[in-house]
C-alpha cells in the first residue's frame, strides 16, 4: 500500500518552509502554524517525525502565542526538508513494521578514529578519514556514525520499505540515531544526511546499544586487514565501491 501527499500541498508546504529558511525568530503563533504542515506530511513521510518533535519542544519554550521563539538552528534543518520536497514525487509505500537486523541482510559498518568500512551483500567500501575531518573531530560517535550514513548513502536505494536495525557498542551513536539529533554541529550534519536518504529511499534506520559487538568483517575492512577480510568473505567484490566525499556525505 502506498501514501500520496498532493502536489498542491506539497507547493504550499515548500512555500511555508522558504518563508522560514532565512528568519532567525518567530512567534510561537508563526511556529504552531509550520508544525501544522509538517506534521500532516511526516504522516507519509516518516523520517520527518524527529525534526517535528524538535520543532514541538521548541514551541514550549514560551508561554505566548505572541513571544518570539529562536529558530536560527533550524535553518539547515528546514533547507534539508525543502531540497527533499523538490527531489520527491509525492508517494510514499508504508514501511513495514517488522524490524530487521542489519547483520540478517549482510550489512556491517565500523570505524575507527583513522578509518571505515562496510559491508553489503558482497559489495564493500573503504576510507580514511581526511585530515580536515581528523582535525575536527573528537567524538567517537561521529566515527561511527560515518560509516553507517555512507552505506545508507550508497545501498540506501535496495531498501525501500524496510527497517533495519543496527547494534553499536557506543550508547552515544544509539541515542542520536533514535533522536535523530545531536548537539554537535558536525554531527547534525550527518544526521540531516541520514534523515534525507532515510526519506528519499522511504526505510527507517534503528539502533540499539550492545556491548562487545562482534563484528569482525567490517571490522577488518575499516583496519585494512584485508587477507582477513578475504578470509571472511572470499566471494566479495574485487574492488570496494567508490565512497561519497565528506562534502557529499555531509548535509550543512
């Protein structure tokens, strides 16, 4: 079965957001009014519903329908929900609700404070992160986040309706993933990133914290130990699949 959201309400909604994109305040009457039309479309579109609850919690900071409430921070957000109005046909097929683990459909993901990988069905990537990235970065979240935005980034296409759970050992990545929020900047970026390809490719990503995962095949992938990685996998590709620059990667 599928959900549709009509081009009209799509227009109005895409018109709504541009009047908000570039403003820093608005009263709380202004902001109930925009919840309104994301809340009908995150009905259809799922991944909306952690930048709608964002949004609710946002509304609570002033009593007054007439005091102003700061916005400033949710520019990007709302660039990211308006770049996915103009790229979306209006259709939506409902996701299913039985969840599966990542691990169920051959998918791996791991870094570490150098490098990355994953793996997917016999196709795989492989990365070190940049000196800019390195530079600026000291979560061990953002590291782990990476891999699991780049494979949606690449594969997100093959899963259409799904949702797919992943088992990560730091607490940090489970919450932002469940979130869909973080209040590092850099962070966020990747967040946006997730949330539109979560959106375009109409799956839902989940994430629960265990720790100790054992997982070995993309482990040796993100620590280039790749006679063991083949050991693992003899029947994967031959070359890894290009991955995104962090400039494509990441959504300001």
């Amino acid at each position: 079965m599928e959900a549709r959201l009509p081009k009209e309400k799509i227009a109005r909604i895409q018109e709504v957001i541009e009047s908000f994109s570039k403003r820093n305040t608005c009263t709380k009457r202004e902001l109930l009014s925009l919840l309104g039309h994301l809340n009908f479309a995150s009905r259809v579109i799922l991944p909306g519903r952690s930048f709608v609850s964002h949004l609710i919690k946002l509304s609570t900071t002033v009593k007054k329908l007439s005091h102003h409430v700061h916005i400033k921070n949710c520019r990007s957000d709302l660039a990211m929900w308006s770049q996915f109005l103009k790229n979306w046909n209006g259709i939506s097929f409902f996701i299913n609700d039985d969840i599966i683990k990542a691990a169920d459909i051959q998918l791996y993901t791991d870094a570490t404070p150098k490098s990355f990988g994953g793996f997917y069905q016999g196709s795989w990537f492989q990365g070190e992160f940049t000196s800019e990235l390195l530079h600026e970065q000291t979560s061990m979240a953002f590291f782990e986040l990476y891999p699991i935005v780049m494979a949606c980034a690449l594969w997100g296409h093959n899963w259409s309706r799904k949702r797919i759970l992943f088992f990560c050992d730091n607490l940090s990545t489970v919450e932002i993933i469940s979130k869909g929020r973080s209040k590092i900047q850099s962070i966020m970026k990747l967040v946006r990133k997730l949330t539109y390809l979560s959106a375009l490719y109409n799956f839902v990503i989940h994430a629960q914290h265990i720790a100790g995962v054992e997982n070995t095949v993309a482990d040796s992938i993100s620590r280039y130990q790749m006679r063991k990685f083949r050991s693992l996998q003899p029947l994967a590709d031959q070359e890894p699949t290009p991955c995104l620059k962090p400039s494509q990667l990441m959504m300001s």
